[in-house]
C-alpha cells in the first residue's frame, strides 16, 4: 500500500512531508518521492528507490523552499520500483504533478487514448495517466482563458476523475495554483488534518498526528481542496459537504495499527480488502475472462506443458496444496506440489514441457529461490505468486501473478495467504480457459462465484467474538488436532501452523482419514480437536470422524455451515459459516483458524506480531 501526505500552511513542507512519509514506513514501500511549490509558482521534484534516507539525502543536499507540497511512498503494483516509477509523475508540460494509492483498471485503455492525442510517457505506472488527462483539458483552458483557476481547475480534476475505474487516493498539484493542492479517494482512504492555519492530507492518521489530532476522513468519491485560505470538502458532482471534524485520541503506534492491537489482527480483518485488491481489474465481467498482465505466456505454450510441479514453504505451501485440486479439476493438468527444500535435493525429473509454480510472499525465500533456479536449469517454465513486486522470485520467473495484499507485517502470514489462494482461482481459470478445461458457461459461473469471496469473509469476521471465547477455553491446552479432508486437508495443516508458530503450543494438522492410522491414539479429553466440516464432497466422512474422536472423549471445535444442526449435536464447539461454493471453503475456513492462533496466543502472553525463533522472510537455507 502506498504512502501519501500532502500539506498546505506555514510551515516548509519538505519537512513535514519528509515527517509525514516516515510514520507511514509501515505500510510498506520500495520507492519514494515529492514535490514542493515556492510561492512564485516554481515546483521541486525529489525521488528516490528505497529507503526514505535516500530521499532524505536529497532533500538536504538540495533544500525544496516552499509551504505547500505532496509526498509519495510507493508499494509497486504496477512496473518494477525505479526512480522513473517513482511518484510523482507529470505531464507533458511538467505543470501538472500527481501522486495515486490504489490501481486504475482502466489505465491501458487511457494510455493508448493518450499516446494517439500525443502525450509521451515516462513511466510504467498506472499513475501517469491521470496527470496526461488533467493536462489534455487544463493546459488548452488556460491558453484560452489565461484568467482561469482554482474552480476552473477543480471542474477539471472533477472530469478527469469520473472517468477513473478502479481505486485510487490521489495527491495533485498544479503549477499554475501554486497555494493548492487537490486530494481525491476512491476505494483507498484519505484523511485531512485540520490545524491552525495549516491542513494536511494523508493515506492513515499517523502522517498528521505531529500537526493535529482534529480529522475528517473522506468517503468514497469526495474531494478536498487545501489551500492558503483553509480547506474545503466537495463530492465528484462539485456539491461542497459540511463534514465533522473528529478528534483522534490514538498515539501513533496504535494508529500504524489502525487501533487494532496487533499488526496480525489488522491483517486478518484486512483479507476482504486484499482479496478485493488482488483481483481488481483481472476478471472481465462481460466476457467472463480472466486477465494476467504479468503471466506472458502464449496459449501455445500453456496448452504444451504435461505437468505443473507448486513449489513452496510454510503457508504458501498450504496454498500449493490447495492449487492441486484446481489446477487438476479445472486446468485438467496432472499437479504436484513440493516443498521447495525438499524439491531441490529429490533431483526431480523436469523439462521444458513441465511448469514450476513458486508460491511465496516475500518473494526471497531462500529454498524456494533454489527450487526455481534448480527447474529452469532443467529447462521447465516458472510462473510466481509474490506480494512483493520485484522481489527476486518475481524477478527470475518467467511469469507472475501479484497478490496486491500490501505489506503483511505480521510474520504469521494471513492476507497474503488468502491472496494467495485468490491467485490461485485467478490462474487455474485461466489455465482451464486456454488449455479447454472450462468453458465459457463454468468460467462465468465459478467467476461470480468468486466475486462473492469478500462478503464470505467479512460474515466469517463478525464472529470474532465468539472465537475469542472460544480462545478463553482452550488457551492453556498443551496439544491440538487439526482435522480436515479433500480441499480442506491443507486448511487443517494451516490452522496448526497459525496455532503453533504464534501460540507456541504443538499443534497436527491431519487428514481426516488418516485418523485410524495412528493419531487416533492421540486422543483424549485433553486435547482439543478443530474439524473443518462445512458441506462439501466428504462432509459425511467428516461427521464420521467427529464422532469417532468423540466416542473417546476427545473434545471437537467443528467449522460447520450454517444451519447444519446435525454437526451441533455431535461437537463441543461449533464455528459457523456461510454456505459457499466448496472450492471457496479453503479460503473461508482459514479465517476464523487465524483468529483462533491469535487470540490463543494473544491469552498465553506471546509475541503475536514477532513470534520467538522466526524471521518474516527466511532468506537462509
Ligand atoms: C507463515 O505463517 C510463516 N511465516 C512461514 O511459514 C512462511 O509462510 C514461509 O516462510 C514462506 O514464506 P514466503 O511465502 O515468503 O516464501
């Protein structure tokens, strides 16, 4: 997720933006940027890859004079993170300076339209585009009428905006109205802090705290323009809106948290905003077709390959185990699924006919980059799944899927395994489309279906409460037994991850029906058993098993659908969840086991965020 301040008062901006973009370093960035306006109207563009000291040498080798300006810190989406991808990005005649948060679905059309009007390009970014559109209907305005302004100008940002698809937060300044600035959201927040004769606007309430607890927090589609005179609030249609100013009581950790207690909380009740990110702009409703802007894979080859290895660790391996059932059910392609330290050392039979899916976050673990390097010596394509754009997996594959979960700073991972599952559903569509798997008619089905994701999860959210009791019971066990069967099986495997890596405590994840075959013996009335057993093609096994770990007094917490009485009168504990499509059941069940590890651990003291012994990203063999 990217960073943005902008401010407007009586100070010299450069530092407050400088100050502003560092109490957003949380959210995440591999680039940074911005611009300052003197009030004789001259503007000052810093930028900078990496860090903010990078930026920050720059500022201090060359000062920017001015009280008004806007800053950017960039989580790359679209185009690798360089100082040519750096916010901000301008026009063609340098007038119009923007900064954007968010991704515009519709750029490559605008791009196009643009590039045939003339306008050249500098960048990659989706970004660029908003500043050519402003300057296509602003700079022949003001040749005509030189007496045009800042009402003028916003009818013209107005225009611009609506014709905008997707998500943005955006920051924009113009040459000509050196004492304004314009901030603008859609689908990615913007929060103004109102001081004594200075304002600021930012992407979270950290960036404004130093200046003023008294906020407004913009809805979806309004504007607010700052300037000398103070500032105003406007909806798309120009009508101005009275809003409350609200006092912020959070210090500022806190409010790198969002006010959630821990960074891993924030994550978790992120996933419906992740999920909805990663896969804006990649369906076509109208077609029902799929789009992969980074997969690059002609047809021919996709058609071509007889096996796909998924390489991972940790809980993107649990990802690849479930990216099995679809790649097989929908790709109709035979699937492995490795983990990678384990992958590289069994010299696997590979070729040029084989696919690597790697599956990792971070995009640097270190067995996973081995794995890769290992496949494409034997001549076998790699395709990725990274949240991290650039990130050396991404970098040595020869394509990628993003997951655009921003960063995910708890080292217990969560959105970026939902996002990861979502990335899943997104290829093997796309697999299933090219190699004929599916057809038009499935393809849509299992498309709608999947837009319904988000709700699924915010309804699995609501009942946080009764996990947490459910936590209070059981916190002081010594074991746990994870259960599930089919796609689901891996979902136990995962819940025993979250339970162990954070809470400390032993935890098994196990097929369901591997039960007989040893860890039925396990059981007894100290040791809770989670069974994962919405409806779904085995849900009559699963029922068999409960009853089987119950008949030796084992104490069973069931996820079940709502309504299934029957599961009520044979489990301890029922979790339920929305009835949904089965191959979406993965991608629900792991939430309330998250929630589950988090408020177990949270009740045994642990340092959820920074669990003992682990690192976020294990670079090291
Ligand atoms: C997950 O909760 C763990 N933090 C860990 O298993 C992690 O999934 C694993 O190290 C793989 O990391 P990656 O996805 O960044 O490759």
């Amino acid at each position: 997720m990217c960073g943005i301040v902008g401010y407007v008062g009586t100070r010299q901006a450069g530092n407050v933006l400088l100050d502003g973009l560092k109490r957003l370093e949380y959210r995440g960035y591999d680039s940074a940027g911005m611009v300052v306006a003197s009030p004789d109207g001259q503007i000052s563009i810093r930028r900078s890859v990496g860090k903010l000291a990078g930026l920050e040498t720059l500022f201090q080798q060359e000062p920017l004079v001015g009280q008004v300006g806007i800053g950017h810190t960039r989580w790359a989406t679209h185009g690798k993170p360089s100082e040519e991808n750096a916010h901000p990005h301008q026009d063609c005649t340098g007038r119009i300076v923007v900064v954007h948060n968010g991704i515009i679905e519709n750029y490559p059309a605008l791009k196009s339209h643009l590039i045939k009007n003339g306008h050249t390009f500098r960048s990659q970014t989706d970004t660029e585009v908003v500043a050519h559109l402003i300057e296509e209907k602003w700079v022949p305005l003001k040749e005509k009428n030189r007496a045009a302004g800042a009402d003028e100008f916003l009818s013209v940002v107005r225009e611009v905006l609506l014709q905008l698809e997707g998500s943005y937060a955006l920051g924009i300044l113009c040459m000509d109205l050196p004492d304004m600035i314009i901030g603008a959201r859609k689908n990615s927040p913007l929060v103004l802090g109102v001081g004594e004769n200075e304002n600021i606007f930012a992407s979270d309430i950290p960036a404004i705290l130093p200046l003023t607890r008294d906020a407004i927090f913009l809805d979806e589609g309004e504007i607010v323009v700052l300037s000398k005179s103070g500032y105003r609030v406007l909806r798309l249609d120009g009508q101005v809106m009275e809003k409350p100013i609200k006092r912020v009581t959070w210090d500022a950790v806190m409010a790198e948290k969002a006010g959630y207690r821990h960074f891993m909380l924030k994550e978790i009740h992120e996933q419906p905003q992740s999920i909805e990110d990663t896969l804006r702009g990649r369906l076509n409703l109208d077609e029902w077709q799929v789009y992969l802007e980074y997969v690059k894979m002609e047809p021919d080859v996709l058609k071509s390959f007889r096996k796909a290895v998924i390489i991972a660790c940790g809980t993107s391996y649990h990802a690849g185990k479930v990216g099995k059932f679809l790649a097989e059910k929908w790709v109709k392609l035979p699937c492995e699924v490795d983990i990678a330290s384990e992958f590289r050392y069994r010299e696997p039979l590979l070729g040029p006919k084989d696919l690597i899916v790697a599956i990792s976050q971070s995009g640097e673990t270190a067995d996973t980059i081995a794995a890769i390097r290992y496949a494409r010596s034997c001549g076998a394509k790699v395709l990725s799944i990274c949240n991290v754009v650039g990130s050396t997996i991404a970098r040595e594959s020869d394509g990628k899927i993003y997951t655009r979960c921003g960063p995910e700073i708890g080292v217990a991972s969560t959105k970026a395994f939902t996002g990861q599952l979502t990335a899943l559903y997104l290829l093997t569509l796309y697999g299933g489309l090219v190699r004929g798997g599916l057809d038009k008619q499935q393809t849509q089905t299992y498309l709608s279906q999947i837009l319904l994701l988000p709700r699924y999860i915010r309804e699995v959210l609501k009942r946080e409460e009764e996990i947490a009791a459910l936590a209070k019971k059981y916190f002081k066990s010594k074991n746990f037994l994870y259960l599930g069967r089919h796609m689901n099986y891996p979902i136990a495997l995962e819940g025993a991850l979250k339970l162990k890596e954070i809470s400390y405590i032993h935890a098994e994840g196990y097929a369901a029906g591997e039960m007989k075959h040893g860890p039925i013996a396990l059981i007894d009335e100290s040791m809770p058993i989670v069974a994962i057993a919405t409806k779904s093609c085995v849900y009559e096994k699963m029922i068999s098993n409960i009853e089987e770990a119950k008949a030796r007094g084992g104490i069973v917490i069931a996820l079940a659908t709502e309504g299934d009485q029957q599961i009520a009168e044979k489990a301890d504990h029922v979790i339920y969840l929305p009835a949904m499509p089965e191959f979406l059941s993965p991608c629900v069940n792991v939430v309330p086991l998250q929630m589950l590890a988090y408020y177990i651990a949270v009740l045994r003291g642990c340092d959820v965020d920074q669990p003992r012994n682990l690192a976020k990203s294990v670079t090291v063999e």
